[in-house]
C-alpha cells in the first residue's frame, strides 16, 4: 500500500503590475556551463553531459511585462 502523499498548498504568483499568473522566465547571472564531450574514433566530439554550475543570483520576472518577481518567489 502507497501512503497517500500531501499535497501542499502554495501561495499563487501573480503579478502585481499586469496579474499574469502563468508565464515567467528565470535569468541566472552568471553560471559556469560544463559540457562533457566524448571523442570519437574519427576525431569529432559527441557532448555527453551537461552540468550547469549556478554562481550568481538567480532571477526571476513575469514573462508578460517584464517585472521581477524575485521576491515574491522566494517568500
Ligand atoms: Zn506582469
């Protein structure tokens, strides 16, 4: 038997200038990207893996109206 999980409540986003509710987008201001790559016998490189370091602020606006909404995500 499966224990039934809990779904937690969550507080909406919306946002305050234009109430979109739906889209966002996320800007991370500085991350390191590693791509790992595998040569091949004939010399050309296949990328196996892709790991994405985040360093700086993560950001995060309405998609709608360009608004940031940082604070309100991580409230
Ligand atoms: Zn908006």
């Amino acid at each position: 038997m499966k224990k039934p999980f809990k779904i937690l409540y969550r507080e909406k986003i919306v946002c305050p200038n234009c109430q979109n509710s739906e889209d966002f987008y996320e800007v991370i201001e500085n991350a390191t990207i590693f791509i790992y790559y595998l040569q091949n016998e004939d010399g050309s490189l296949e990328a196996i893996e892709e790991e994405i370091e985040v360093l700086g602020p993560v950001k995060f606006f309405c998609a709608n109206c360009n608004t940031e909404l940082t604070q309100m995500r991580n409230k």
